[in-house]
C-alpha cells in the first residue's frame, strides 16, 4: 500500500460495491403550461373537437391532400352522368325509333331508371370526396397525429410522439408531381423502426421542414411556433 493512500479509502477487492438506490416519484410533477399555450391548447379544442389533446398541447399545423387527386374519379363521374342526361334528352328520338320498329316504350323505362343511375354516382362522388379529403396529418407541439379515413363509415388516428421521430422527408416524381407541387412525405420513428407514408401531399417540401423543425425543438426544448 502506497503510504501516502488514506487507509480509509482503499477498496477492498473482495466487498461489493455499494448501491445506491433512487426513488422515483409515482405521479411526476407535471412543467407548468404557460399562458399562451393553454390560449392555443383552447382554441385547438375548439376547432378539432375529436382529437384527443393533452394539457397544453395545440394545433401546429394541418397536412392535407392536393386536390389533384380528387380529379381522376369526378372527371369519370361526371362523364358518366353527362352521358346519361344526354340520353334521356334524346328519349323522344329513341322512343320513336322503338315505335317504327313496331314497339311502345314507356317512358319509365328509361327516365326513371337514368334519374337513379345519375344520383347514386353523384352520391358516390361525394362519398369519395369526403373520404379523400379526411385523410390528414395533424402537427402539434408534443405529437404527430394521422388521420386515416377509410370509407364513409371507418376512421383510424395513429398518434406519434415528436420525441419517437427519426427522420422526416419527402419524394416528388414526375412532371406532374412538379407541376402541380405535391408528393408523398415519409416518416420513421425510432424503436419499432415504423414508417409512415402520407400521400398527395401540397407543397411537401414546405411541409417537411416545418415537420423537421417542430420536431428538432421538442427535442431540445425550444417553443414551437405556430
């Protein structure tokens, strides 16, 4: 033993180190919510009543879908009902064709069926448009929520914590996709190594970096903006 070691501070090889043991508490202490949080905390439960907001927690911004993708099915809609109108436009000219052929046609066998025909695809186009357009990711100060609208009548909200994002970015392909500025943005989280995948996206870059910047400032504390 060097002479110049205290006696008292020599460990002994064959003791166990010691443990020290901390005690957590139960029900933490919550970080005090400041006045404008709880103002945009307010106003954000006003506005989206069916999400499921914390203490504090506020409405960042609203991803939503371009409409470009809504242009496929009205434009087939539409031509679908353009083209029955026309034929009950000219049913007296068919009617009369039937006629000279030797045959009556009714008028209800036509009209009545058309009418119903042009309503149900209207109704259908307004469905999709709905479903369409419910599809969105909601930004907040704590969390990234996804809104999945899968029919009329089937919704699913998948919520991540700000903390849990590893990466967010986004991919455009395409003249169109340019042309028109929309894309798709991708995002992955940390642990489960989960990807999520927002497509028809207007303006992703913009959207993308406002992601990355939210996401950067819970980490390090900093307020998010609104």
């Amino acid at each position: 033993m060097n002479p110049d070691e205290d006696p008292s501070q020599t460990v002994n090889p064959s003791q166990p180190p010691s443990m020290v043991h901390v005690v957590r508490s139960v029900d933490p202490a919550r970080a005090p919510v400041g006045a404008e949080a709880q103002r945009r905390h307010v106003r954000s439960k006003r506005l989206y009543p069916l999400l499921n907001l914390s203490d504090g927690e506020y409405v960042v911004r609203v991803v939503r879908r371009h409409p470009i993708g809504l242009v496929v099915p009205l434009v087939i809609g539409s031509l679908l009902i353009a083209a029955i109108a026309t034929v009950l436009v000219s049913y007296n000219d068919l009617a009369d064709g039937f006629i000279v052929a030797g045959r009556e046609m009714s008028p209800g066998v036509i009209v009545l069926p058309g009418l119903v025909f042009m309503l149900f695809i209207a109704a259908a186009m307004a469905v999709s448009s709905y479903v369409y357009l419910k599809n969105r990711f909601i930004l907040t100060n704590e969390s990234i929520i996804q809104e999945v609208q899968l029919s009329l009548f089937s919704r699913r909200e998948q919520t991540v914590s700000l903390a849990n994002v590893e990466d967010a970015s986004y991919s455009q392909k395409g003249m169109l996709q340019y042309m028109f500025n929309y894309g798709s943005i991708r995002l992955s989280t940390e642990g489960d190594e989960t990807t999520y995948r927002f497509d028809y996206v207007s303006n992703p870059k913009d959207q993308v970096g406002e992601l990355n910047n939210a996401v950067e400032a819970f980490k390090y504390g900093r307020p998010i903006g609104s």
